[in-house]
C-alpha cells in the first residue's frame, strides 16, 4: 500500500464530515516582508507598528489577505487537490487580527455536495476555519470547488447545497477589539478620501498595472503552503489544457487589493469577502490591472468613527481600466477580466 | 471627480513645500532575509548580531542600502510617479542605524526647480528625510528628477538650484553610538585589508557578476514600496521606449555594493553618498559587474580605530571589469557603464 | 597587488589547515519565511511554535535543510569557489536545533588531497563544522570538490584520503534536548505512517513535481550568501560547458525533501546525512520529482517514543517517479536522475 496520497476525490468526501488540516502555522514577520515583496501592498496599517499602535492595537497586524491564504493553504492538500476548478467563495468573514507570533490552525466542514451533470466530477461546498493558538477565529468562509470522480460510475449522492448569505450583514463583521480611530492620520495612511466621500455607484479605475512572473507566483504559493499541483510543474503542464502553469487565484486577488491602494488606501481592513470568482485564469506574463465600484455603504453598530463599504473590484488582464471592463453586451464577462470580488471594507469616517 | 492619484507634474511643486509621505514602515528580520536574499550582501555587520554586539552595537543594524531604498520607496509615490528620468543623489548622509522593529518616516522639501529648455519637462530638487520612531535622522539626503509638465503652455517658474556639496566633509558623518572596533574580528569580516592598506587612486576589480531576473528586481523594488510605474507593467512598456521593464536604479546600487564585498569587505558601513548617477537603464538578463576606485582617505575627529575612504563603484553590463570600464576617449562614458557612484565608508583601521 | 580574493587553488590547500569562515550569520524568522517560499517545505515541526512546544522544544526549530545551507554557505568562498565539480558529501551529523536569533560560524579543516591523474586539478575533503553562539555544535560534515590547481606544473602533494564511515551510527544521532513525542499529533503533521509501518526496501513515488525558475535557485543560493559563480553569472555561463546558470545542488536537496512530505510527513528531523551526490546538474525551467527507499530502520539508545528511517532519496529531472527510476541495465545512473541522497530521519512510533 502506497503511503503517499494523492487527495481526495469526490466520492471520498461525507456532508457534514471535518476534516482537521495538517501543517500548523505561525505568522511572522518574514510572512509580512515577503507578502509585502511578492505583491506591492502599501496600507499603513499593516506597514507600520506605530500606525497600528495609534488606532489601539498592539502592533501592525498581519494583512488580512495574506492570513486568508495561510487558512487556504491549509486545507488544499485536503480539498481541492483534484480540484478541476475553484469555483468560488462567499461568505468570507475576518476574525480577529492575526500578529506575528500567531499560530494558524484551520479546519474545514463538508457542507454541500451535488454531482455534476458528467457524472465525471462533483461540486463540493466546504466550510474552513481558521483559528489561532488561543482558538480564537481568525477567518471562517466557504468555498466551493469542482472535484474529479475516482470512478464515474460511482453513485452520486443526495445533492445538498448550503444557503449562503448574499453578503455580510454589518453586524457580523468583526472589529479588532480596541480599535479606535480617533488617531487616523490620513496623511499617513496615503488619502484624504473618507466614507464619507464615496458615494453608491462610483466607480474608481485604480490606474497601475503589475507583470506576473513564475518565481513570484510560485513563491507566494509555496508561502501559503498551498500545494495545488496546476500551479508547480510545467513538465505535467505541457500536457494539460492550458499548456502552462495556473496563477495561484488568491495571488491575484492580492495583487488587485495592492494595486487599490490608489483609490482606496483608506480602507484599512477587509472585514468580509461576500463572494469571489476567478473568472478566468491567469499566467505568468500577464499585466493585471484593477478598477472597482462602491456596491454600498453601512454604518456600523455603536460606531461613528468608520463605516463598511461593500466594494467589487475587478481583475483585468493586459488592459487598463479607464473604461472599467466587466461585461460584454451579450451579459457575458469581458474577455479580459480575471477576477470578480465582492468584499466589504471598513474606513474611517470624518 | 476621481479619488486616484495620477503623480505630481511639475507645475504642482513649489519651493519651500515639505512633503509627508504615506506609508510609515516597521523594518524587520524579514526586510534583512529578503535583502540578503536579492543582493547577496555578505558584510558581517549586517548577518551578525554578534558580530554587531562585539563592535559596541545593540544587534545587527539594517543594511544601510535598505534602508536608503525603503526612504527613497516613500518618497516614490509624491515626487516621481511622473518622473521622466532620476537624475541624480547628493549630499546623502546616513544617519543613525536603523534595527528591527524600528519605523521608519520619511517626508521632502522642494528646494530646487527649473523648466527645461524642451518647455515639457521640469527639474525638481528634494531634499528627503528619513526618521525613526523617536524622530531621529536615519538618512538625509538630495535627489533630481526630471519630471513631466501636465501642461506645457504653463508658465515657467523662477529657477532655483540648490547649492550642494562636491563630497560629504568628515566631521558631517555620522558614527553610530558606542561604536568601538577594538572587537573588529578581520578573519569574520572576511578581509585582512585594512584602512592603512588602501591608497588614492588605487583601483580594485570586484570580480564576480550577477544576472538579474524580472521577479527580483520586483520584488525589491515592492519590498520597498517603491511603485514607479516603469519597473513593473509590461503591458504598458511594450509601447515606451524600451520596450521592457526597467530596473530600478536603487537595485544596482545594492547589487554593486554586495559585490563591492570582495576587495571592500572591512567597508563595513556607508556614511554617505556624495553623488550618484545612473548612467544607463538596467534590464532583466542584464549581468552587472563592478570596480571601485579609492577617490580620498579621511582621518575622522577624535578616532583612531577607524578611516573614511571617499569610493567611486563603477557598475557595467555584460562585461568584466579588468580593464576598469568608465570613459572612452571621447570623455562619454563606457557604453557598458550604468552606474557611477560617489560615496564614503567606514573602514577599521589596523 | 590587488585586494580580492579570486578563491584557493588546489595547492593552496594544506592538510591540517582549519579555514575560519568569514560572515557569521544570525538565522531569523525572515530566513524561514523564505525557505519556506522557496522550497514549499510543509514539516510542521518547522512551520509552528506550537507545534514544536507540544514536542518540548522551546519554539520551531530551523528547517534542517535550512542550517545545512546556511554552513555551507560559508564554507565557499574558502574552500569551493575554483571548484570544478562538488563531488559529495558524507559524515553529516546535525547537532543541537537553530532557532531563530542563534548566530551561526563554521570552520573547515582539510583532511584530504589527492591530485587527479590530469595534472590539472586536485580532490579537496573538508570537514566542516557549524556552531552556534554558544560555541554548541549544530552541523558537522565532511565534502569533497574538485578544485583546479593554479600552476599544472605543481608537485603532487602525497595523497591523503579520510576515512568515511557508510552511515551515520544510531548512537552517533543528536536528539534535541527535551524531545518528548508523546504529545505528538499525527493530523496535524499530515501523516498516519509511523516508523512501525515502513519497511526496509519500501520504495515512495512523492508523486508532485515543481518547476525552477532562475530567480528561486538565485534567491535561495543568495540567502545563504553562497557565492559560487557558476549559479549567478549568465554572461559568463555563456561560454561555459553547459552555457547556462547552474542550480546549487543543495536547492535540488531541498525540494526533494519538501516534495518528500507525501509519504513522509512524520520524517520530522533530519539526524544524519550519510552520502550525497548530484549526479547531474540542474537548470532553470527543469522540473524536478523525487522518490524515495527505506534503506534501514533502527532503534535509538534508550527511547521507544521515535526510531530512526535510513533512506535514500532520488531527485529526478522532467519525468514521472512511478517506475522508480535509478539505474540503467548497464548499471549506470538513468539519464533523469539529479541527485542519489543517504540520509537518516527521526520518525515517531506508535
């Protein structure tokens, strides 16, 4: 019996099954450099201990993206090794901070199962967990991915597919505990745009654009522990549909969030990934750039010092954004984008 | 009306005006990785904290270089997004060091402008300061760019060039506190070349030569948040002048620097930098070589356990240094040249 | 005369001579962060301080891998910068764990000289031993190079060959102090395999395979302030025998051990490694594989909570491990094979 695995199919996974994901793993401040390195990100408040420590909290914790990946990376040797396609997240709340010195568990829950119409492949929907040492959560989302069958003939279960909300309510979402505006130097922070001044509907072109290479996705990827074998081996490459190496998709929701930082940098905490999809795939070589709209605008319970915006942002690739590309006028997604993020962001108030 | 930052034209500077960059940035262990992992830097003072600690220091001070990049990175985003071309430094002087968990600050005074003849483009003079948490001086000093005009009817402004000095002068450097070479160990070091054993005009060739690959320029360029467009979209490149991304000078810098170790290893600490030029653009594929030159030798007040040689480090491409490339007959320079350096190191004395 | 260092030749070597190594290095959280991107190591007792407290140790030790580089490292620019070819390692024992903060230094002491029929060059055996701060041994190793000679005119020395034992000795292991597995969590290490279910002459296919790219082997070689010419210098390699960089030998060691992971998660210490040799060089754009043998199995003086895995570990090039490849009919290595790697792992019971 062989004693290596090669991950789980379609058929191996049971609705309401958890699975415990290996590799426990503590953030660092090498985390933060190379995350910094690798995508560009400039927000303050995960720049700088001094800004950090001006709003309340003990030091600049870790970007909220970035512990996003490290949850993610834990459960891929367990979910979506043969993963057809990641087809989606929703969902998405952020827990407490993370600071350097966290250790990151996570696990994930069967929550929805339904074959696909091949009989070939399956959807299945997990529910992961990220929890730091104390077992406070640090991240909780679903996620939704297209597994292979081991056998086609292998029955298909009772299809159960969970219901999800189509977006964070505004008191769901998690403030770090202390936080307090009240020091925000806007200077500082790159922006004297406030919540105040964006407005339901605008829509902001964020300008730049950023030229992936291998080594780069490769080494974010392998960072996060993420062992998705599309994004490693261009030997198998060369024989699958696309010929080459897959961007890891949360490399680019990072670079998008990066390159937002002209436009939104006053938006210092991602509070809620509403729903997320990797519309196309992306290689080395491409240039991706990113616009975004304000989807709406909540206040926050007890608070009035910040408020939520709910935010999409779009990944393009090998295109600016001056027209803000989404859809064609056949409904279907413009041929360039990328990436389709709804999220929600909390910035501070006047 | 848009909430993005197009960069600064020339028209938008007025002498006497003090910048405050965005971005404050905590400097870690993770930096220093990184650094070491992009330049190759061998000095020991900067791998050691023991070696730093028999020399009088707390623990191993940031590599100066780095931390001239991630002031520099500040500045990026108010003084040159519209940069045509950096033209210049001077007058750099590094100030006190720079340890892990520090922050760094940095802000720019406009003190010189003047339109160029072409009426499109202008020259602007900072001078840019870098401080710590305390609000101590990590690093001062002067750069130039040319700078595009948004509009080229705009009246030009009275031209004013700031007086700057030909060389940093002894008693201006500044000596990091409790510094004392009595431990100064030269086998760990890695050079038994001493103060007393280098001579004027002496010329040394460094040997070794580096090639630089698109994912290592960028990532130190975003290491040290540094977001001129021209080093990383491809895309938008294909149609400038080059065709290529460019690398950023800084990277140069600290790859000829790095390679300076072999002949200048007991160059154990920049103190300033007297001028610096980029004589020619670097690419990715570019290999780099460097020689340096002993410019001057300078006692320093009050010590005896340690020299300042005034350096000039010639960086090439594609091309060994044996014969000292800089100048050919014609007084232009070297094709193969693309950085000329003027700057001062400590040096322990025997 | 000049002031660099163009490296030893073979008649620089004396036997008896103990080389001291120039730039200690102080290992960090930002060191870690980039073995891990670099290698996609996924160990847990490397990636989490809990885990590692659960085990008695006082924080997450540095990847084993990680110290063997950081010594080696040191050891180039006195020992291997002429070298021809890095013909093998043996007599690698790990000492005392490196945790973030300790300081590393290494010697070498010449133990062999044996000049090569050509006349040309000269077979080098080191032995090299890496301490930490408190002078506590935490590598020990013997390789051999080949190095040219300076003159081919000079006299051959007496030949003079070390004694090599075949494998490290049970009782010749170092245990971390205050190891205890009785608190170990096999889900979260990733693996159900103990020692009790291996077997001798088992063969693991680690089934994955990932792509090099020039500027990982460079960042890795670089972060370990390696700097042996042949990995960093295109223009030069040009006009070389292979006409490309050369990847350093030990990063194909490591991502044969990452990739080792599937199979052999509960390989949680390298103890030993007994024989090593890079049987072909690597290049940029190889994908590399790795399968795996158990050679022996032994129990450690005095504990039944671990034992000790003898295996060897085969890194292949560009091509599939499930047929196990190793050897042509003729006897000689397959084609594919880069690295042929004894070594000894602890690995819990039951």
């Amino acid at each position: 019996m062989t004693k290596t695995d090669a991950g789980r199919f379609f058929e191996d996974f049971r609705i309401g099954e958890v699975l415990r994901h290996a590799t426990p793993r503590t953030v660092t401040e090498g985390d933060r450099a190379l995350y910094t390195a690798l995508t560009g990100s400039r927000f303050a408040l995960h720049s700088s201990d001094e800004f950090a420590r001006a709003l309340g909290l003990p030091r600049a914790p870790i970007d909220d993206l970035l512990v996003f990946h490290l949850v993610f990376g834990r459960t891929v040797a367990d979910v979506s090794l043969n993963a057809v396609a990641n087809l989606g997240y929703a969902a998405c709340i952020f827990g407490v901070p993370v600071y350097p010195g966290d250790t990151l568990s996570a696990e994930s829950e069967v929550i929805g199962l339904r074959e696909t119409s091949s009989g070939k492949t399956g959807v299945v929907h997990v529910r992961s967990t990220g929890t730091n040492q104390r077992g406070e959560t640090v991240l909780d989302y679903v996620r939704w991915v297209m597994v292979n069958k081991r056998d086609s003939a292998a029955p298909a279960p009772a299809p159960i597919a969970p219901e999800l909300p189509e977006a964070a309510a505004p008191e769901d979402l998690v403030l770090p505990a202390g936080l307090d505006l009240a020091g925000y130097d806007p200077v500082l922070a790159g922006s004297d745009h406030f919540f105040d001044d964006y407005a339901v509907g605008e829509r902001i072109d964020h300008l730049d654009g950023v030229t992936i290479e291998e080594a780069e996705h490769q080494m974010a990827t392998r960072l996060y522990q993420n062992t998705a074998r599309v994004h490693f081996n261009l030997h198998a490459a060369k024989d699958s549909r696309f010929g080459r190496r897959i961007v890891y998709g949360g490399h680019i929701i990072s670079l998008a969030r990066a390159l937002s930082f002209n436009g939104l940098a006053n938006a210092f905490r991602l509070a809620a990934i509403n729903g997320g999809r990797h519309v196309a795939p992306s290689f080395a070589g491409d240039t991706i750039y990113a616009w975004s709209e304000v989807l709406g605008k909540f206040d926050l319970p007890g608070r009035t010092d910040l408020g939520a915006l709910r935010l999409r942002t779009v990944a393009v690739k090998d295109r600016a954004c001056a027209d803000f590309p989404y859809r064609g006028p056949d409904g279907k997604p413009d041929p360039a984008v990328v990436l389709d993020l709804d999220y929600t962001v909390l910035v501070p108030r006047r």
